[in-house]
C-alpha cells in the first residue's frame, strides 16, 4: 500500500505547525494508496472530528489532543486512530489492519494509538485518560 506524500506533509503540518486539529486517512483501493480525506481546522473541537468519521467505513485518524495537567501544565498528544466499526466491509478490516503498522511508522511523532470499532471506544473520556 503506497502512502501519497500529503499524507506525511499534512502531518508534518499538524506536529510542528499546529495548522490542523485533526488529519482523516482513506485507503483508496483502486490507487492502493493511502490518501488524505480531510483536515481539521485548529479551532475545530473532538466532536467535530468524530462527526467527520463514517459511521460504517473504516479510517486512519490522526487527533491533536491539547489538555491541562494536574500540575496545570498545557500539554498535547498526537493520538492515532484506527477507526474500524463492526458495520465496515471485511475486505475493507482486513485491507485497514494489514495495512496499518506501515502507515503508521510514515507518521514520526505518534505519541498514543487507538483501535476503535464503535465511537465509545474513542470518546473524549478514553482520549483524556489515555493522555495523561
């Protein structure tokens, strides 16, 4: 599965630049390639990320978690999901999940993964206590 350079440039974008909240991967099959499906704007909020997800196709999602310790210290997380819902296509799991540990070593600076097969599993919730 070939990674189309935007990919790894809108990810630069997103972890030195801070110009995107969040980055939707796609696999698109015909190309067998991994393509950029949307980027989020900064100000953009968790629910609006989850919104931009199908309800029933799978995705590769990166999310810049931004969060105050305890020690009320701004910190983030660059969070990677692989978004895979029980309703996708098996072709599809099978052709997100092999292809997943390649696309994701592209990605250099992924601090915390995720697998999520329903939105519960990726709530702000799991996302908070994942992060710190």
């Amino acid at each position: 599965m070939a990674v189309h350079d935007d990919c790894k440039l809108k990810f630069l974008e997103l972890k030195a630049k801070r110009t995107h909240r969040f980055i939707v991967y796609k696999i698109e099959e015909k190309q067998k390639q991994v393509i950029v499906e949307k980027l989020g704007e900064p100000a953009q909020s968790y629910e609006d990320f989850t919104a931009s997800l199908p309800a029933d196709e799978c995705r590769y999602a990166v999310y810049d978690f931004d969060f105050v310790t305890e020690e009320n210290v701004q910190k983030s997380r660059i969070f990677f999901i692989a978004w895979c819902p029980d309703t996708s296509r098996v072709r599809s799991k099978m052709i997100y999940a092999s292809s997943k540990d390649r696309f994701k070593r592209e990605l250099d600076g992924i601090q915390i993964e995720l697998q999520a097969t329903d939105p519960t599993e990726m709530g702000l919730d799991v996302i908070r206590s994942r992060a710190s």
